[in-house]
C-alpha cells in the first residue's frame, strides 16, 4: 500500500506537548485518510524530514467536531510503530 508522505516542513512543532500541527489547505493534494494496509479499515498519512530522511507513518485516531454546526474542527493521529515518538498530530479543517 503506498501511502502519501507529506513533507514535516509544513508543520508547526510544539516541544511542550509533542505536537504537530497544520491547517489541511497546507498539505496540498495529500490524502490524509488513505488507506494504512490493504486488510483493515485504518487511514492515515506518513510525514517525512527534509533533516534527516525518516519517515513515520500516523494513523487517524478522532475527530473533533463543532457542537452546534456538526462540520469537523480538527482531526488527531498517533504514529503506527513508533512508540518510541510521543507525537501527535492535529489536522485543522480551515
């Protein structure tokens, strides 16, 4: 399963809660739900550095949606087989 590497430089870092974050319309044509493995129902994306050429592929874990207008804030993944990285990325819907 090819799975759509976004590139880490679109992203802002926190270093206090470990965090990775954007605003969807950054990523361009990425598929952030694309699927992770041919046998089960798992999406995500991967993120790669320009530094150091590691790539880490993060799984979709919730969404976050508006009370009272239902539309999506925000959508949040954890890495798949990293757990030794604590990160997490948040996803704005802008």
């Amino acid at each position: 399963m090819i799975v759509p590497v976004a590139s880490l430089d679109s992203f802002f870092y926190d270093k206090q809660t470990t965090t990775l974050t954007v605003d969807i319309s950054d990523l361009g044509d990425i598929n952030i739900f694309s699927p992770l493995y041919d046998d089960a129902c798992d999406v995500g994306f991967s993120i790669k550095s320009s530094y150091s050429g590691e790539v880490i592929t993060f799984s979709l874990v919730s969404e976050r949606k508006h009370i009272v207008e239902n539309e999506v804030i925000c959508w949040t993944f954890k890495p798949v087989g990293h757990t030794d990285k604590p990160l997490t990325v948040v996803v704005y819907n802008d």
